[in-house]
C-alpha cells in the first residue's frame, strides 16, 4: 500500500485473523471475524520508526463472513497521527 505521508512511501500491511466475537442484530445471534491490520514499514526507517515511537497503530477490523460478506465495524486511525476513530454500523450489538 502506498501510505499517504508527507512523503508517500510503499508500505506492507499484515491482515492477521483475531478469532470470532459475538453479535447480535435483528433478534439474532451471529459471529464477526475479528481481523488486525499492522502496518510494516520497510528498510532503514522500519527500524528506527518502533525506537522514536512513531509506529503507526494498529487497525481492528469486523466482518461478518458467508456468501455475502458484510462489514461491521473498525477501529485505527484516518490518517498518520490521527485519532483512534470507531466505525460501526447502528444495529449490530
């Protein structure tokens, strides 16, 4: 991914499974994926970027699987030293 700093620079990103949470919507009960997304910044810079506590956050992700994936919520920053911002849909519980 290309991130979108001052200086724009190729990124990799790391979707790591979180197991399954429990949700409910509409009266009934379901299971969300729960994903994380980690941020890997390569070369010289991916190694002083943890030392000088610039290490992007870590962004949680929510899907609801099946033949129609849905998204449900997340949660990590917009944008290079954002806030941590929560993004949901309305119904799900």
């Amino acid at each position: 991914m290309v991130a979108t700093t001052p200086k724009p620079r190729l990124v990799k990103l790391t979707i790591i499974p979180q197991g399954e949470e429990p949700f409910s919507a509409g009266g009934y009960n379901r299971n969300a994926t729960h994903y994380v997304v980690k941020v890997e910044i390569g070369g010289a810079a991916g190694v002083v970027v943890p030392l000088v506590g610039k290490q992007p956050p870590d962004v949680h992700i929510w899907i609801l699987g099946g033949e129609a994936p849905a998204f449900l919520k997340s949660e990590g920053p917009l944008y290079e030293g954002g806030p941590i911002w929560r993004i949901e849909q309305v119904s799900p519980v």
